[in-house]
C-alpha cells in the first residue's frame, strides 16, 4: 500500500524536500533507524516528515534535514509511524 502527502514547510530541506512537494509513502509502523517517515504526533495533533531514530525504549528523536531546526524527542507511545519514503514529486510552477 502506498500513500502521498503534500509538505507543508522547509525542515527537510537538505534532503531536497521543500515546501509543496509530493512525498509517496509505502504504508508500515515500524521504522529502522535512519528511515524518513511520516509520523503522527497525538499530543500535537499533527504529521511530520522526518528522519527516526530510536534512542533508547523511552525516546525516540526525529530529526529534520535543516541546520537550522532542532529535532523533535517523543516518548514511542507518541510516535505513531504511518509510512516510510519512497519518492519525492515536485510539482513544475
């Protein structure tokens, strides 16, 4: 199964990902360590695109592409993975 969603934003930049690309996604919830995901986020009602990494069982980083952004540290229980990376449409202006 495979799904798409429209980024919103520049926190992949360096991973030539910006903002109004198409990202197409293989559906799983599980993720190695360095996958880019999308991510439900419960506690902030919101779906990130980023790199995962699993730290240890009570902490799980995911980190952007950008120099700028600091990554995001959740517990797994608030890490909900929806699908991992398969290809990046950019549309043509």
């Amino acid at each position: 199964e495979v799904f798409a969603l429209k980024v919103k934003g520049d926190s992949m930049i360096d991973a030539m990902i910006s903002d109004g690309d198409i990202v197409i996604f293989r559906k799983q919830e599980e993720a190695k360590n360095g996958d880019m995901v999308a991510v439900w986020l419960p506690d902030r009602s919101e779906t990130t695109l980023k790199y995962f990494y699993r730290e240890n069982d009570s902490q799980v980083r995911l980190q952007p592409a950008h120099p700028t952004m600091d990554p995001i540290y959740v517990h797994p229980a608030n890490c909900q993975v929806q699908g991992r990376v398969l290809s990046v449409i950019r549309p043509r202006v």
